[in-house]
C-alpha cells in the first residue's frame, strides 16, 4: 500500500506546524515535510529556477528543524522530514547533532530529505561556492554518517576536515535516518548510490521513470537492490492540470514510487483548509 505525506511552507501566516502536524496524523498521512531557506539575499541575481518572480513567502521560511521538532513533539505516529534541508547551508557538527536530536526526540521518525541549493547568493553567505556545492554536500553527508555510527569519529576531505571528535547524541536508528536525495540530474544517480537511502524528487515534468531506473542501476553496482532504497515523489496542483491530479497519482504509484508527497499550497490558513480536505479525501480513494 503507497504512503502519502504532505509538503508545506510554514509561516507566520500560514497553519502552524503543531496544528498542521496533528490534522495530518488523523486525517491518514504517513508523513510531513518541511523545506528550507535561511534568508534570500536582496540581490536577487540568481534566477528562480521555476520561472517568472521568486514568491513572496519565500523569504518567509520558518526553521524545518525547529518546526518538524514541534511536530513530532504532538504526534505518535507521523513521520517528520525535510524537504529539503539545504546541507551546504550548515555546520557539519551541529547539523549532524541537530539530526540525531530530531531522531531521537521523534522516536525514529525524522526522514532526512537533502539538497545542495540553488541561490548562489544565498550560498555565498554560507562560504560556498555555487560549483562547489554538491562537492561540499557529499563531504557533509559522509562526516555526518562517520559521527552517527562511531563512538569517535574524525573525517578528512576538501570541504569538511576534523580529527577525532566525540559528538552525541546519536540518532534513534543504528546508521542514522533515511537520507533522501531531493534533486535530479545526471548525476544524481551516482550520488544516492554513494551515499544516501533513497530519491525524492519534484514531480516537474521530468522523466521519473528513467531516473529510477537509473539509479537502481547504479546502486546495484554497488551491491545495493531496488528494496534497500526509498522512492517517493512530490506533487500537486501545480505540477498538473485542474482535476488531473488523482490521475497522476495513479501514474506515479505505477512507476514505482511508494510515497507521494502533496504540496500544500502556501497561503493563509482558510486558503489552506479546503486543500487539505480535498487531499484527505483524495488519498481515501488509494487506502
């Protein structure tokens, strides 16, 4: 049977993720996901990538660590995960040690989505390079499994470099939670074979099916089979056309995705309200 999460933009404005996180527990989801932005530079030189101008609530992101925390802190059963957490963004050390706590607090349930960014801008706050940025999230994700699986645990690589250190706590689950990578290209393959768990990508318009393919293909090189990894996918209204999206639900399960992950449109609460109903219902008719 398919799982289906919900994705949202917590702001100031918004349904707050304590409410959010408990509508969703009873109302059927296996999960709930929250993206990331630590601020967006004025500037503005970076294009968004989706077209046209950046959304407003954009600049309004709240903290995913500090709200899925929340969440899980009011729930028993629904899985919390970022969508994604922007790795190049982040302190080795304290994003490893903010992962465990988010594990252990939710008893297991944290799925740790990543990234690499987009916003060159916003990266070179951080002391990244845009061409660097992939480099340096590989780099992250390695030390951080090296501090989550051993008592002492040193890295040495290009980006991330320190001798042994002991950093606790670990997280609830021997090897840390499920890394899932939130990004295509060529290239992605190669890296979830490396080093993470699973793939799950925007639904925009792209060919999920090859992807997967693809990266089955890779991890079997490494020893890994299809069943070791986690494929869901992110979708909604946006992505298609009005009334089309049971449809498309229907397509994705059949490419193989086990979890499907609805967008919840970023909007004041009584523009929210009549999405998630709508949702709730639709994931009734795939129970």
């Amino acid at each position: 049977m398919a799982d289906f999460g919900l994705i949202a933009i917590p702001t100031q404005y918004t349904i707050q993720p304590v409410e959010l996180g408990r509508w969703a527990e009873a109302h059927g989801f296996e999960s709930l996901w929250f993206g990331e932005h630590s601020h967006i530079p004025t500037s503005r030189k970076t294009p968004f990538p989706l077209g046209g101008e950046l959304p407003e609530y954009y600049k309004q992101f709240f903290d995913p660590f500090v709200g899925l925390s929340a969440v899980a802190a009011v729930t028993e059963k629904l899985k919390v995960g970022t969508s994604v957490c922007l790795v190049p963004e982040h302190n080795t050390m304290n994003l490893a040690k903010m992962v465990a706590c988010l594990d252990r607090v939710s008893n297991g349930r944290f799925l740790f989505g990543i990234g690499a960014g987009w916003n060159a801008e916003e990266m070179a706050d951080h002391g990244v390079d845009l061409k660097d940025r992939w480099a340096v999230t590989r780099e992250r994700v390695l030390a951080m499994k090296e501090i989550w699986t051993k008592e002492v645990a040193e890295y040495h690589g290009k980006f991330v470099n320190f001798d042994p250190i002991w950093c606790e706590p670990k997280p609830s689950r021997a090897g840390g939670p499920p890394v899932l990578m939130g990004a295509w290209s060529k290239f992605v393959p190669r890296r979830v074979a490396e080093y993470c768990d699973g793939w799950i990508p925007v639904d925009a318009g792209f060919d999920l099916a090859g992807g997967m393919e693809a990266i089955v293909s890779e991890a079997a090189k490494r020893g890994r089979p299809r069943s070791a990894l986690d494929f869901g996918v992110l979708t909604g209204d946006e992505f298609r056309p009005a009334g089309g999206l049971e449809a498309r639900i229907g397509e994705l399960l059949k490419l193989g995705f086990k979890r499907v992950v609805l967008m919840v449109p970023t909007d004041r609460q009584e523009k929210q309200w009549p999405a998630l109903e709508r949702y709730a219902g639709l994931i009734r008719k795939f129970g």
